[in-house]
C-alpha cells in the first residue's frame, strides 16, 4: 500500500531550522564571551595620542567596534565549521530529510548567527563609551560624534552582517571538505600559508591581499553586497554538491 503523504521541502527546512536555533543555543552563549573578550581588548582605544602643557597632560583615544567584528567573523567561521561535523549531520537523520535540506536548515541558521553576530556586534562601540565614561572615567570630547546616526548604523550593520556571513560561507565550505578527507586539515593551512610565501619570492601582491581588497574595500554597499551574496551562493553550492557526493552515514 503506498502513501499518500508526501514529503514537504520547506517544513522540513523549517523543523531542522528550528531544531537547530534550540540545539546549538551553546554557540550564542560563546558569542557573548567571545565579544566581551574583544571590548576588554579594545577598552585602550583602536588609537591614541597626547599632548602636555604647563603641567597639563591630555590624552585622547579613539574607540572602534573593529575587533569586535573581527573576533564576531572568527566565531562566524568556527560555527560554520562546527555544524558540518559528524554529529550534527547524523543528528539531521531523525528527520525525513538529504542532503540539500539539511544544507538549506544550515544556510538559514548562519543566516541568523550572522544577523544576531551583526547586531551585537554594531552596539558593542557603544558599549565601549559607556563602560569608558562610567566605570573608567573617561570623558566624552564631542558626545554626538562618538554614536552613529540612524543611517550610518543601518549601513554599517548591513555591512557587518554580510561579512560574517561571507565567513561563515568559507568556514562551511572548508567544514565540508575536512568530511571528505581530514587531509584538508593540513592543506588549507599549507595552501594559505604557501601562497603567502610564494608571493612574497616573487615579488608581488600576495593573492590573499588582492582577495581581501576586492571584498573589504569595496565602496559602493550595494556592489559589495552582490560580490558577496554570489561569492557566498557559490561556496554553499559548492559544499552541497560535494555533500550530495558522500556516502549517505559517511
């Protein structure tokens, strides 16, 4: 006798999604920490500078969420990797589900690590002048300009976001291939660190310089955000197919 039922794509996507958010709630616990440690890092200012005068000794620092975003775009890799091991895929197996739908509920959840990354991740510099102003005394030179408008925040978190996520996308990918062979342990470290050297002997433009000016410095939010959302659908398709290749318990 055959059923009648049918399986449904998106509700599957949507359970394992959800089944995700709840079960990984330890890697949003070590965002928290991984922050904090960052604005205890950047409590001494991104940069500084002085002057004295008849007995005065000024000192000015300048406060950035910069290594915030940094150490958000690190734990944005580590997640990535993370979910592709073993035991959260053989967890995928309770459900109805392959290999593309799994990878789907994964994409969504970095989705939201990114969004959630970003967010904090934007609202730390202001944290950074509180904790400066009340608990270390500092005092505010122009208390306007130290907060972002409304637009420069949106712009800015827009920005953050996509760059957690374009991580995560790499951190995804390069999860993926260390399930086929653990040898990608050591090849993509090798293959970077090579790359650095060979560039070096040459004399030119290390690649991963270029790589990084093509993304980060583009000016223009909405070219940048194109370069990124392909870039990031291809490394996903890439993951998937090579996914879709391995043994189903492999």
């Amino acid at each position: 006798m055959m059923s009648l039922s049918t399986i449904n794509t998106a509700k599957v996507v949507k359970q394992q999604y959800r089944l995700k958010l709840k079960s990984n709630i330890d890697a949003f616990s070590s965002l928290v920490w991984i922050q904090l440690l960052a604005i205890l890092f950047s409590l001494g200012g991104v940069a500084s500078q002085g002057t004295h005068s008849e007995g005065m000794s000024i000192s000015i620092k300048y406060f950035s969420a910069d290594m915030v975003i940094a150490f958000t775009m690190i734990w944005g890799l580590v997640t990535a990797i993370t979910i592709t091991t073993k035991p959260y895929r053989y967890y995928d197996f309770s459900f109805v589900t392959n290999r593309v739908t799994s990878s789907l509920s994964n994409i969504i959840y970095l989705i939201t690590a990114s969004l959630i990354g970003g967010v904090t991740a934007m609202l730390a510099k202001g944290l950074l002048i509180i904790i400066g102003y009340f608990f270390l005394g500092f005092q505010l030179l122009d208390g306007q300009s130290q907060f972002l408008d409304a637009r420069d925040f949106v712009v800015g978190l827009i920005a953050c976001v996509l760059y957690i996520f374009f991580i995560s996308s790499i951190g995804y990918l390069i999860g993926t291939l260390v399930q086929v062979s653990r040898l990608f342990i050591l090849v993509v470290p090798v293959l970077f660190v090579g790359s650095l050297f060979l560039d070096g002997m040459l004399g030119r433009e290390p690649l991963m310089m270029k790589t990084l000016q093509f993304y980060f410095t583009e000016p223009s939010l909405l070219v940048f955000t194109i370069k990124v959302v392909i870039s990031s659908a291809l490394l996903f398709a890439t993951a998937i197919s090579i996914l879709n290749r391995m043994e189903v318990r492999k």
